[in-house]
C-alpha cells in the first residue's frame, strides 16, 4: 500500500480522479437530458422565454429556474445595460452583473456567446475543477502532506451542485485558492491579479483580499510572510470591489451590497429554522441527507476552531476563515432553506477550514477528507435519482 500511495502522490493524480469523477457525473446528467446542455443553465419560464433565445433551449415550465441562466443571460452580453434581452429577464441586474468574470470567460470562450455557449459554460467549470484539485494538492504538499489530500477540497458538495447548475462559485473558488498560493510564495503581483478575478467572479472572495489588508497594515512582520509593503496586494481587490459597486451603481440605480442584504440575519437563527422546517415536513431520506449535511458544517467547525488557537498554521488563512464563520453564523432562513443554498454559502468557509487542518496536521483532518467526499458521492446519487 505504501509502495502505491508513493506512485499516486502527484498533483496530476488529484486533478485526474477529480476530472474522472465530475466528467462521469456531467456525462451521465448529459444522457438523461439527451445530451442537451442548456439543462445545466437551469432557466425557468418565470424568467426567460424561449420564443426569444435563438436555439434550442430547455427551459423548467411555471419556474424562477435557477441562478445559471443569468450567468448564460450575461455571457450573451456581459456589459449589458438592459434587465430584458436575449429571451432572459436579469432578476435582480446589478446584483448579478458583480459577479462578470465567469460570464465574461464564457463569452470569450463561445465566440461572443454563440451556441457553442451551453457547452462552454460546463467545460470552464470542469477546467476550473481541475484548477482547484491541482492547487489544494500543491497547499497539501506544501505542508507536508500527500497531495492526494487536496481530493477532500476538490470533492465538496458545493462544487458538485455548481457544475450542475453552470454556478460561478468553482471559478471562484479556483482564482482563490490560487490567490492564497502565490500570497504563501511571495508572487505578489499574480496574488493580486487572481484575488481582483475572484472578487469579479464572487464577490464573497473579497474576504481574504481584506485579511491581507489589515494584517499588512496592523501586524506587519508578525504575519509571515505579509509585510507593510505589501499592503497594496490585497488593497487592489478591495478597491477593484469598490470600484465596481460604484459602477453597477451608476448603471442600474443601486449598489450590488444593498441588493444582497437578505441573506444576513440573526446569528444561526436561519439554521435553527431551516432544522425544524426539515423535521416537521420532510421524508425519512431528505432529513438523512441533511443531517450529514450539517454533520459535515459541524465537523469543519471544530477543526477551523481548533486550527485558530494553533501558531502552525498562516496568519492570513486563519484571519480569513474567522471573518467567513463571522458570514456564516448570519446566514439567514432564506440561505438555509436548502442544501442548494447553504453549501454554496459556505463554500469558501469550508474550503478554508481544509487548508487549515492540513497545514496544522490537526486529527479531525482524516474525518474532513471522508466526509466531504462522502456527502458529495450522496448528493451526486441524489441528483442522478431523483433530479433536483
């Protein structure tokens, strides 16, 4: 056994099982819909009309749909200043225009956002995938740690809905994780080029951005390897953040902040209310499900809490994932009304707390690597099954 983990400890071995594995789960969501890839956009007639898109389009009749279809709606356009074009209707525009990167790759990669764009949207998503295997193997190694590790990562429930959703948040994660890899190796310039792309594709990355910031600014030297002069790493994407609310601003009337305040309330009130909601009204599976769901959030909490009181883990890194506990406790009902939601609400909290357990060698980091992977393999079969 030894002999084998030695030959499979590569980067390439990570971002090869982590390819396999969401290829067959795309492959097989493709052959239920006959290989028709605008059933990933998710659209719902409540918001697009398929009289006006110019190809063939599936669409979820009496639906909102989902939040893919304005990423494929602004990867038609993504300087678009009109709420209603291309047979979608921008729901809520500035909010949704913050987040311009993964569309704009997208658009690029179709040709101007031609019918070539379904396709694209799901291969960017499984490039950024393999970005994101390769990156949390090369954080695993360099603590030390069998790259295989950066499977745990890879492998979270969120990502996996974001690929069947054409979701922005694996893009997102993936100019994160490389942000934190060049900040760890001194690449102060790509550091702050993949922190201004992760806050353009999310705007919940800034998190990090902002850590960097104060930590430069208030503890210079104390947080290795972070100094005074490097402050303007992290004051790009902060002011790149600013920058754009101002303009969404400008073009639509209202700031993208201002738009995405209900989904902030009372510290884990919203979890206490989606826990008696799923109790009272659920089947014996879906309450199953959910449970190891939270089980899973629990199980990262005590391992970011632990890793917080330790020295042997990056300044940068536990400052990040206490401003993201700080989100999650506010998350409210309506981002804990279903796993859809909360998974990918957490997604950088979640992330992080890995990063944090392997750099500590911390001993819940074995049940982190078994758990995710396990609710991702359950969430896939829960998707092949029953479809939602």
């Amino acid at each position: 056994m030894s002999a084998f983990l030695r030959r499979v400890d590569s980067p390439g071995w990570c971002v090869a099982l982590t390819l396999a594995a969401y290829t067959l789960f795309a492959a097989i969501l493709l052959d239920h819909s006959h290989w028709n890839p605008s059933v990933f956009v998710t659209a719902g007639t409540n918001n697009a009309n398929l009289a006006e898109i110019p190809y063939q389009f599936h669409l979820l009749v009496d639906s909102d749909g989902y939040d893919g279809q304005f990423f494929y709606r602004l990867a038609r356009n993504p300087l678009t200043a009109k709420a209603v074009d291309y047979g979608i209707r921008l729901d809520n525009p500035s909010y949704r225009q913050q987040r311009i990167f993964y569309p704009v790759l997208a658009w690029m990669f179709s040709a101007g956002g031609g019918p070539a764009l379904p396709w694209v949207l799901i291969a960017i998503n499984l490039a950024g995938l393999a970005a994101v295997a390769w990156l949390a193997a090369r954080l695993a190694r360099a603590a030390g740690r069998h790259h295989l590790y950066g499977l745990a990562i890879a492998f979270s429930p969120a990502l996996l809905l974001c690929l069947a959703r054409d979701l922005s948040e694996i893009t997102a994660l993936a100019l994160l994780l490389a942000g934190l890899y060049c900040a760890a190796n001194r690449r102060r310039a790509l550091t702050a080029l993949f922190l201004v792309l992760a806050v353009l594709t999310r705007e919940t990355t800034l998190v990090p951005a902002a850590a960097g910031l104060v930590l430069c600014l208030l503890r210079p030297g104390q947080a290795p390897p972070l100094r005074r002069e490097d402050a303007w790493v992290f004051a790009l994407p902060c002011a790149v953040y600013v920058l754009m609310q101002l303009v969404l601003l400008h073009r639509w009337g209202i700031a993208p902040v201002v738009n995405g305040g209900g989904n902030l309330g009372m510290p884990f009130y919203g979890l206490l209310l989606s826990l008696q909601h799923v109790v009272a009204t659920s089947s014996g599976w879906v309450q199953a499900l959910y449970a190891a769901e939270i089980g899973m959030l629990c199980l990262a909490l005590a391992g970011g809490l632990g890793c917080l009181l330790r020295a042997d883990s990056a300044p940068l890194l536990r400052l990040s994932w206490a401003l993201y506990s700080v989100l999650f406790m506010l998350l409210s009902y309506g981002v804990w009304v279903e796993d859809w939601s909360f998974l990918r609400a957490s997604m950088e909290w979640y992330a992080l707390a890995g990063v944090l357990l392997v750099q500590t060698r911390s001993p819940l980091l074995a049940a982190y690597a078994l758990a995710g992977p396990l609710v991702t393999l359950a969430i896939a079969a829960r998707l092949v099954i029953v479809g939602c």
